[in-house]
C-alpha cells in the first residue's frame, strides 16, 4: 500500500484557513489539516460552480466543457502531485491555487453566457 504525503506552505494558507484557528498552526499535521480545509471548500465551490454552468448549456457545449475540466483536472494533477515509490505527495498550496484558478474562469464563462452568449471554443479549455 502506497503511503501518502501533503505538502504544505503554511505561510500562504488562505485568510479562510486563519478564520477557522489556523492562524497559528503548532505542527505539521496542524499545517495539513487546515490546508486541507481549504483545498476541501475551494473544491466544493468549484464543483457548485461547475453544475451552475452546465445549466446554461446545451449538450454539445456540456461535452466541451467536461472535456476541459478533465484536462484541467490532469494538468492540476501533474502540476500538484507526484508518486514515488514511497508514495504520494500532493502540494495543497498548488491544488488550492488552481482551484481558485479555476473557479474563477467557470465564473467567467457563467457571467459570459449570461451576457453576451457561450463562448464555445473557451468551454473546452
């Protein structure tokens, strides 16, 4: 069974992470906790987010867009993670970082269709 580790910069851990009592953490495992905290709700938002658009689409631009969170959700994974023999290690501050990336270019393509229509050569980036 492979072993999983968390890497952390507990010096960039989101104002989120501070209101919750993180501020301060005391260890490692506190460092891990409340990153992983954070990186839990930026997923849950991009997540609502992600449903609240493909409200907004037909099923042809439904397809691009899951075409391009499942690239996305690659590039995060190479980007954010490794596995070694010793198992798997996961930069939290990287995942979180992307997340809010994320989200916020779903929340942009949700105001454009809203707006000025789908773009749909940008739902499938």
């Amino acid at each position: 069974m492979k072993k999983f580790a968390v890497v952390v910069a507990a010096a960039l851990l989101p104002l989120a992470a501070h209101a919750a009592g993180c501020g301060k953490p005391r260890n490692a495992f506190d460092q891990v906790y409340c990153a992983s905290t954070v990186f839990s709700q930026a997923d849950r938002d991009l997540n609502q987010q992600y449903s609240r658009l493909r409200t907004h689409l037909n099923p042809e631009q439904q397809t691009s867009l899951k075409n391009g969170q499942l690239q996305w959700l690659k590039q995060r994974d190479q980007q954010c993670s490794e596995e070694k023999d010793s198992g798997y290690f996961v930069n939290l501050d990287c995942a979180v970082n992307m997340t809010q990336q994320r989200l916020a270019f779903l929340q942009e393509r949700e105001r454009e269709c809203n707006s000025t229509g789908c773009a749909n050569d940008k739902l499938g980036q």
